[in-house]
C-alpha cells in the first residue's frame, strides 16, 4: 500500500505503550489528514509501531492484515467519525471516557472505550463495561470487567486513577475534615503507566501532602 504524507497523518493523541510478543512497543495509529483524504480514500491502511526498548531501532510501518482498511477512526468525517458512530449504535447516553487505539497479539487494530457511570448521583465514577471496536467493520463487542482479554492494557484511564487517589487523599478522614481540619489530607501527581515484574500494567503516582 501507497501511504503519502498528504493522505494521512501520525495521530499522536492516541499513542499507547502495549507488550506485543513479549515487547515493548508505542503504538501510533494514522488517520485522516482531511475531509478530501476522507472522501476520497476508503479507510486507513496501518498505523505504526515503535520500539520502547531500543532508541536505535527504525519505526515499523504496518500494513494492516488481508489489506484492511481503518474506515472508523477520530479523524473521519459524518457516521465514519468513531464517536459519532458509537452515539448512533447504542452509546447515546452512555459516558464513553476516552478512545484508546491498542492492537491484539495478532496485531490487528481495535480501539478500546472504556465505558463509565455515576455511582453517587453525578459522582463516584466507575467503569462498567468496555466497548471494543473493529475499526474496519464498525462492529462493536461489549466486554465485561471480568472478561478483559490479556491484550488490553489501557482498560482504566490516567485521569480516573489520578481522581481516585485524590478522592481517597481528600475524604480518608471524612467529608467535614476535608473542609475544616485538613487532618492527614494528600492529593496525587500525574499517574505513570508502568508494567511490573508480572507483566501487567499498573498506574503509579506520587502523593504529597
């Protein structure tokens, strides 16, 4: 396949550090540079990878499997725009956190929403469910928590375990404290995504008081 600058660009945004084959591997899928690429082209034919391991190893562009095309990404345009088609398919009052572009051990592309709601009134978020898209096909596969396949790492968003941590560093010592007395109260720095000695993938944060 043919991939010019003009036609598609690196969508940075939604780069994501994934253990593909026992590798460590960003992950960055293309998309459409424009409404015009969009209208004449029919979907985006690979993303690329590059090697967390090695400074010194070439980017690898990939060619997606049986000459696929991404027709659903957050650059298209009209029902392609992937929110917009997830609004239109059963997600139109649902709390869809973020878009996140993660690829199988057989590296094929997918992207993964994870799927939130209200615990508390308008609070207390929690994830009930994932939603798991075939940016080719536009089918959509609802995952339970339960039944998380091992090859998705970025399941909990950053922000929602940053909110949790200051959620817990606010109110340990109950509501009235966190506006009175300020007893033993921490908040969270920026969660880090890092994999420990088991291989799974762990948020990790520093706390300050």
């Amino acid at each position: 396949t043919s991939i010019s600058g003009s036609q598609f660009q690196v969508a940075r945004k939604y780069t994501t550090l994934q253990r593909i084959g026992g590798q460590w591997w960003y992950v960055v899928p293309l998309d459409y540079s424009g409404v015009s690429v969009w209208w004449s082209t029919n979907g985006v034919p690979a993303y690329i990878k590059v090697s967390a391991e090695d400074p010194n190893r070439q980017p690898i562009l990939v060619n997606i499997k049986n000459d696929g095309k991404m027709r659903f990404t957050p650059g298209a345009f009209f029902g392609n725009n992937i929110e917009r088609y997830m609004r239109y398919h059963g997600y139109l009052n649902k709390d869809m956190y973020e878009f996140l572009f993660e690829i199988d051990e057989e590296e094929n592309p997918w992207w993964v929403v994870p799927i939130l709601k209200p615990r508390f009134g308008w609070w207390g978020e929690v994830i009930t469910e994932v939603a798991q898209i075939n940016p080719m096909t536009g089918e959509i596969k609802q995952v339970k928590m339960s039944e998380i396949p091992a090859w998705m790492d970025r399941v909990f968003p950053s922000q929602l375990a940053k909110d949790y941590q200051a959620w817990r560093g606010s109110y340990r010592n109950g509501w009235l404290n966190s506006w009175l007395w300020s007893k033993e109260i921490t908040e969270p720095q920026q969660p880090i995504l890092i994999y420990g000695a088991d291989n799974e993938p762990y948020w990790v944060s520093g706390i300050t008081s």
